[in-house]
C-alpha cells in the first residue's frame, strides 16, 4: 500500500511540475504575443526582433512572404509610415485558447482571431477582422514566433463594403442621369415634330 501511494504522489508531483512548465511556458508566449502587438502598434519595429525567430517565414494580410528575421523591418518601413500610404497600422491579436504545446515542449502552434485597423495618409481608417495561425519554438532557451499566417475574408472587408457602396451610387446616379437624358431627349424630339 506504501508502495502504491508512492507512485500516486510521484505521478501527481510530475504532473504539478508539467502543469507549472507550462504555465511558464504560456507567460513567456504572452508576453511575446505584446511584444509584437507593441512593437507594431507603436512603429517602433525593431522591438519585436527579438521575439521572432531568426528563420521566421510570415505571410501578412498583403499575402506576400516575409523570409527571415531581418527581412521584417524592411517589409514593415515598405508599408508603413507618415509618407506611405498606409500611415499607420494598429492591431490586436485574441488567441482562441491556450497554445498547443508539444509533447516534448519545443514548439507550439498557436491561433486565433485578430482585427487590424489600417490608418491611410488621408485620414480615413478601416477596421479589418483577421484570422491568424502560428507556429512558435524554443530557441536558444527561448519561444519564439517561428512562422505566423494572417488571412481576412476578401468577400467581406470594409474596403470591399466601400467599393461596393460607390458602385451602387455610381450605378443610381448614372440611371438618374441616363433617364433625364432621354426625357430632355424625347421632349425635344417630340416639340421638334410638333413645329
């Protein structure tokens, strides 16, 4: 019976010990999930570098594809900025629930939902919803953001709900300009008989 209650006490204090890794391990992933949202947010880039991996491969909502920990910053100062068209770029990333995490404890995937809200040299701004998915590891004794996907729904985006909107004005003000038209046209063309 010693020997049983033994065991037990072993296996619940593995059991404590992997539930307290973990938690560390999610603090240090949270705390690089703000070091990234901050980094951005703020435009000061550079902080983020030393969350990210430095074999990251992104694919940000502009669908094109960042290689490298070093290619981040150039990618970033290309959209972003007070003479860009893209001023600024603020974002929020809500993880749908705790990281995955391996079994052996050296890579994770982790994702959720996101809403970034893109500020244009014209002042307008647009709120765009976001759905992401990465990839962390350990590396050098630290997680890091290894590779990181953000999608948008292209069938439904504030930029689209805009065009789509112009469109119908375009599209009402052109059948209201094309029936004044023909009615200018038909009340000529009937007092021209008439005379």
């Amino acid at each position: 019976m010693k020997k049983i209650i033994a065991v037990l006490l072993i296996l619940i204090s593995f059991n404590v010990l992997a539930e307290e890794q973990d938690k560390a391990i999610h603090n240090e992933l949270r705390q690089a999930l703000k070091t990234v949202t901050e980094a951005i947010n703020t435009g000061d880039y550079e902080k983020m570098l030393p969350v990210l991996s430095k074999d990251i491969r992104a694919t940000p909502v502009t669908e094109e594809f960042v290689s490298g920990r070093e290619a981040m910053i150039p990618y970033m100062h290309s959209w972003f900025g007070p003479d860009k068209f893209l001023k600024k770029l603020t974002i929020q990333f809500m993880p749908d629930q705790l990281t995955e995490i391996s079994p052996d404890k050296t890579w994770g995937i982790s994702y959720g939902n996101g809403l970034e809200q893109y500020t244009l040299s014209d002042g307008r701004v647009y709120d765009i919803k976001t759905r992401w998915t990465a990839t962390v590891v350990l590396e050098d004794g630290a997680w890091k953001i290894r590779t990181m996907h953000i999608g948008t729904d292209f069938l439904n985006n504030p930029i689209l709900n805009e065009a789509t909107a112009a469109i119908n004005k375009m599209l009402v003000g052109g059948l209201a300009g094309g029936l004044i038209v023909g009615l200018l046209l038909g009340f000529f063309i009937f007092r021209k008989k008439k005379i």
